[in-house]
C-alpha cells in the first residue's frame, strides 16, 4: 500500500511538472481532474490524469 502511495505522489509531482506540455494532449482536463483557486492562485489536483499516465507507463513497462 505504501509503494502505491509513493507511486501516485511521484506521479502528481511529474505531472505538475509537465503540465503545460501535456496540457496540448488533454491531459489536466479530464473527467475527475479537479481545479480550484485558493487566495488567488489557481491549484489542480490531476488524479485522473494521474491514473491514466500511471496505466501508460505500466503498459510500456510491460512491453520492455
């Protein structure tokens, strides 16, 4: 359970690292993805984006 957990915030920390470059694909934007603003700064939090690059990576992890 705890190396799911690594897993999913070392993803979060990728994503909002490339954000604006996977932001062109629809990524952030999905279904489940939440946006808000707190004092003046607009924050996301991609879980479904999260999830299914997570499920991307693990599909080419397989193949190799």
């Amino acid at each position: 359970m705890l190396r799911w957990l690594l897993v999913v915030v070392l993803a979060l920390l990728v994503f909002e690292g490339l954000q604006r470059a996977l932001a062109r694909f629809g990524f952030g934007r999905l279904p489940g993805d939440l946006r808000f603003r707190f004092r003046g700064r607009e924050r996301s939090l991609p879980i479904a984006s999260t999830l299914l690059l997570s499920l991307i990576a693990m599909a080419i992890g397989e193949l190799f």
